[in-house]
C-alpha cells in the first residue's frame, strides 16, 4: 500500500500587495507605513504562520496589534 505524502506549500505575502482586489506573493517590505493588511478572499485550508518584523524602532521595543478574521481557530 503507497504511503501518503504531506506536501509543503510555502508563500510569503507582505503587506499592502494587491492584485485583483486581492493579497499577491512577491513585492517588497514596506518600510514607511504602520498600518499593512493582508486580504485572501479564498484561503487554502491548512496551517498560516504569521510573522511581524519591525524596521528602524530606535525607542522599542513598539507595541503592536494583530487582527484575524475568518474561520479561525487556535489560540
């Protein structure tokens, strides 16, 4: 009997980067805006990661927020 494989799919979205009306992989960081969103109308079912990163924080550490709305569960 072939054993079933679990395949990784891995894409990076950053903020602010559209097509469409909806979030693209690619793009560049942006390094000047402290409001980002991402928008995926239509999510794959699976496992995201989110990662915040900061640029140029002189007098941190800076207080964030993070916002997910969806069919969500964990923590």
């Amino acid at each position: 009997m072939p054993r079933s494989r679990k395949v990784w799919s891995v894409s990076v979205w950053r903020g602010n980067v559209f097509s469409g009306g909806n979030s693209t992989t690619g793009g560049t960081a942006d390094r000047k805006n402290t409001l980002e969103q991402v928008l995926l109308a239509t999510p794959a079912a699976g496992t995201y990661t989110v990662t915040v990163r900061s640029f140029n924080v002189p007098n941190g550490p800076q207080p964030f927020s993070l916002v997910v709305t969806g069919n969500v569960t964990g923590p």
